[in-house]
C-alpha cells in the first residue's frame, strides 16, 4: 500500500477539521494504508488521537524529508486555499503542494472548499499550482466553478463528515448553541438570540458548544453571562469536549460553525444556521433549514416557527442523499 503524507489544518483541536481528519485516516486503514503522516501543529495530541506519525507542520526540514519518501500527498479537507483568513496561510498550504509536486509524488486535493481568492496573487497561485495535481475534489458546487474558470478540472464531492456513522441518540431535551469568534460578530446578534433562548426554552439545559478553544470559548462564556443577565437562574453548560456525543443529545441547535449544523443534521436535530460564511447559507438552503443573518435582522418569531416545524424524517432524507465518493481516491492510493 501507498506511503501517504496529509496536509491540513490539523492539531489545533478545531472540531471539523478533526473530524474530517479522523474520517479520512478511518478510511486510509480500512483499505490497508497504514503508512500515514501527518503534518500537525502538535504531534503528540495528533499521534494519539489518529494512531498515525506526525511532523510539526512548520519544521520544513522533516516534512521535506517525509514528501521525498512518500507515495502520495493529501491536501485537505476544509477551506485551506483561501485568502480571508490571511494570504500567509493559502502560500503555506500551496508551498505543500508544490512540494508534493516537484518530487514528482501522486498529489490531491481532497474535498476542499476553495477560495474566497480575493488577490491577484492568490487567484494565480492556485491556477497553476492546482493544474499539476494528480486529482482534485471539492465539496461545493462555487469551488467547482471557481476551477472551471481557471480550467482546472476538478470533482465535486459532498463533505467527508457526510461519512461518519451516527449511533442511535437519547434526546434529553436540551438546547445547543455554537458561536465562533468572527469578524462580523457583533453584540445584537448575542442579545436577540439570548432573549429568543430566555423566551422559548426558560426551563431547558443550554449547552453552549466551544469547538476550537482560541476562536470559541471566551465567546461561548461572554454568551453564557448574556443569558444569566436575563435569568440567573438559566441552566447553562460550555461544552469543549465528546462533541459529537454532546450534540446527539439536543432537541435544537443554533450553531455557526459548517461542521457543527452537519453533524446535528446527521442526528435529525432541528437546527438553525447562523450565517457568517457562504458555505454555511449553502448548507441551510440546501437542508431547508432556517437561518439568522449575523445582524439577526430576521423576524425571529418566523425563525422559531420554522425550526419548530421541521421534521426529522426531512433532515434524515436530506444527510442520507449526501453519499461520500471515494472511489477515484481509492484508485489512486
């Protein structure tokens, strides 16, 4: 079997990027590749947790090493080759690539959401750089188009956490909340969906969800405290770890973060996506959920009357569509 190197953001505990990690090694050792490695920003929690060899990503010296000794190169999932986050990091992910593509080694691009690509530079970087690779899949239909114009052929997927296996759940009734720190995050959305909460669910236990500690958590508190200025009296919970466990045993979610609606969708959990990326609107138009805009400017009544109406056998109808296509990816590896 293929000596295979991944590439991603992994390492920094961010819930979906994980997720996606711990599927696509999952998949790798079912179909005999053992021989992984990882480039992490903390090896020890990556060796660990995954059972696979790790390098720090930034040690350039060992990933060289381990691209020279390779069989194929993995690049994703997730939305690495974009340039909102800073420009600095779409150039390390392609120097990745590059990489993987001058030792003449097989490279992927797996399932990844690509751009927003807002600079010259970047639109170029990944139009020539992506046109070497042995094989490209997206997960949405805007990264495809953005490679079409680039005339960089490519396959579009659904999302990699369409493939994990949910367990039977034991609903307790309790209601989710995922935030993340973002540049459009602003006070009247905490307050309007704090005051939504308080109204509709005064007796229920509020599990507030930290995904990724440096993005979440002290948001997830500064709402916690929101909700206790309305009712001191609230029955509040951050929850940072057994995530997925956690989610299973909601009624309802509000959440932010893409992997967090997938996974509450995968469970039939009546979910409400708050709109900060394009990728989530995507994802909520397509499962017909409802949605907040991150200036809650919606008539949240109406909100509430959506999610309340949702049905589980919808939501399971739409998850159980989304069938993961390892098949060109198997070929190659």
């Amino acid at each position: 079997m293929a000596k295979v190197a991944i590439s991603g953001y992994y390492g920094f505990k961010n819930f979906g990027d994980e997720a996606i990690l711990n599927v696509l090694v999952n998949h790798l050792k079912n179909i005999g590749c053992n021989d992984i490695t990882v480039f992490s920003s903390d090896v020890a929690y990556t060796e660990k947790e995954y059972g696979v060899k790790a390098v720090k990503r930034f040690d350039i010296k060992n990933v060289i090493s381990v691209l020279k000794s390779t069989d194929v190169l993995i690049s994703g999932g997730g939305s690495l080759l974009q340039d909102v986050t800073s420009l600095k990091s779409l150039v390390y992910y392609s120097f990745i690539i590059a990489l993987g593509i001058l030792f003449n080694k097989k490279v992927i691009i797996f399932a990844q959401g690509i751009g927003p690509l807002n600079s010259y530079i970047s639109k170029l970087i990944v139009k020539n750089l992506l046109k070497y690779c042995t094989y490209v899949s997206v997960r949405d239909e805007n990264s495809l188009n953005i490679l079409k114009k680039f005339g960089v052929k490519a396959d579009l997927v659904c999302d990699p956490i369409y493939s994990i296996e949910v367990k039977d759940a034991q609903c307790d009734g309790s209601i989710g909340i995922q935030l993340r720190e973002f540049k459009t995050m602003n006070y009247n959305l905490l307050q309007k969906l704090a005051l939504l909460i308080i109204t509709k669910f005064p007796d229920r236990k509020i599990r507030i969800f930290s995904l990724q500690k440096t993005q979440d958590y002290e948001l997830s508190k500064k709402f916690e405290t929101i909700l206790k200025s309305f009712n001191s009296e609230i029955n509040t919970e951050i929850i940072e770890d057994d995530i997925i466990n956690n989610i299973s045993r909601l009624e309802y979610l509000f959440a932010m973060r893409f992997h967090a609606v997938l996974v509450a969708l995968k469970y039939g959990i009546k979910t409400c996506a708050i709109n900060y990326d394009i990728k989530v609107e995507k994802l909520a138009s397509d499962a017909n959920i409802p949605m907040i805009s991150m200036d809650a400017g919606e008539n949240l009544e109406d909100v509430y009357s959506r999610l309340v109406g949702l049905e589980h056998s919808n939501l399971s109808q739409f998850v159980n569509s989304k069938i993961f296509d390892w098949s060109n990816f198997d070929n190659l590896i």
